[in-house]
C-alpha cells in the first residue's frame, strides 16, 4: 500500500493534506523519515510515527448504531438521510455498510461494518441468526397466534419458519410482545402480525444472533464494538 493511501486510510487527513505532512518530514517509517508519499508500505507489518506517535492500521471497523425511526438502513439516498448520515465526520469512511436492514420506521440494534464477509455470514439462511424485536401492537395477541407463528405462518410469496412469539403484556385492546425470528423478509414481522389480525405500531429490534443493543446507547447515537461484543462474532468464522 502507498504510504499517502495508508495515511488517509488511518485518518490522518484528506490525500493532498498527507501529502504536505509527508513533504514536511513529519512521518517515519521504522524509524526512518519517509519525504515520499509514493513508498510503498506494509500496512501491520512496518511501524509508521507521525510527529513520533505510533499509527495503527485497522482493517476492519465496526460500529453499534441504535437506529432512529425515519432514517434509512442504506449507505446514500437522494432524498433521506441514511444510517451513515449519522456517524461523525472523523468516523466515517466510504467502504461502511448496514448489516442487514430495518425498517424506515423500525428503531433499534444496527450493526454498520465493513467487513462483507462477516455480513454475508450473519445475514445467511443457513446460519439461523435469530433476531429479536420488541412490537407494540394494536390488538390483544393470543395463545392461538402463539401457535401460529410457532408452526410458520403462510403468504402468497412465501411461508414464514417458525418463529417464537412471547406475550409480555396483553390488555385493553393492545399488546406488548417479544418476537424471535430468523428470517430478515421485506416488513417480516409486522406481516406475521398483520397475518393475525392486529397492527405493529412500533417495532425495536433488540439482538442479532449473540449481539445485543447497549441499553445505554442513546437513540440516534452509536459506538465501536467492545472486545466482549467482538470476541462474540468470532462464532462466525471469518477475519476480524
């Protein structure tokens, strides 16, 4: 990788600002000053100072998104602000991407990485990643659609699996309810509910597979994966 490239990917400033930083003999490589952006480095292997501070490579970046309602799980959109829209200047980059999608008016637990490898296997049916929402539901949901979901519910596109339905609090014609599925179809949930009789007025997902949403993390706000939350994703076989 070229030195200025390294330097941009590391967050040290925009192409032409490393190119000045570089010209100024402000970097070294393995203790040495390198005045030419165009040297080729090896990124992990070569130890890179700027002003004498060490500068570490990452390859991978993940970050916890509690979704607001109204924003698009999408990486740009014309019209919409998207979950990107959201992070800091100094955190974003270009290659970053939602983990699967919720909903526009679906709030809660988005995983945004860049990592294709780890989506692709959190987000395969042969994984049977089970997810969790939290629904608010028009309607008094019963036993009898306890069993529904429990044996698949049919649709003229295709059959729902079978998915876990858990009633926290049923009464005066509304509902509190746990959902576990895992499928990720286009509005899934709220169809197996609509399939029932009844209305989700609002849906959170709380967990994907072994990651849970930080019950501190503000609506709208994000942060990097702790090591534990990290070390969880290590199940999925693939580079971290």
């Amino acid at each position: 990788m070229r030195l200025d490239r390294y330097l941009v990917e590391v967050g040290l400033g925009s192409r032409s600002e490393v190119k000045q930083i570089v010209k100024k003999g402000l970097i070294k490589v393995n203790g040495q000053v390198e005045k030419s952006a165009k040297t080729h480095i090896r990124e992990g292997e070569d130890q890179i100072h700027y002003q004498d501070q060490e500068l570490t490579y990452q390859t991978f970046y993940y970050w916890m998104l509690n979704k607001p309602a109204g924003v698009l799980s999408a990486t740009q959109d014309s019209s919409s602000k998207t979950v990107l829209d959201l992070l800091d200047p100094d955190d974003w980059r270009k290659d970053l991407f939602p983990v699967g999608r919720l909903d526009k008016d679906t709030e809660g637990l988005l995983l945004l990485t860049n990592n294709g490898p780890l989506a692709h296997a959190m987000l395969s049916p042969k994984r049977h990643v089970t997810k969790v929402y939290r629904a608010l539901v028009a309607g008094e949901m019963t036993v009898e659609d306890q069993k529904r979901f429990a044996e698949g519910i049919r649709f003229k596109d295709f059959t729902s699996k079978p998915a876990e339905l858990e009633l926290l609090q049923v009464g005066q014609g509304c509902s509190e309810v746990l959902i576990r599925i895992q499928e990720g179809k286009f509005h899934q949930v709220k169809r197996m509910v609509a399939a029932c009789g009844k209305e989700v007025t609002y849906l959170e997902r709380l967990s994907m597979g072994a990651l849970q949403l930080d019950p501190e993390l503000a609506r709208g706000t994000y942060r990097a994966l702790r090591e534990e939350e990290l070390a969880l994703l290590q199940d999925y076989d693939v580079p971290l």
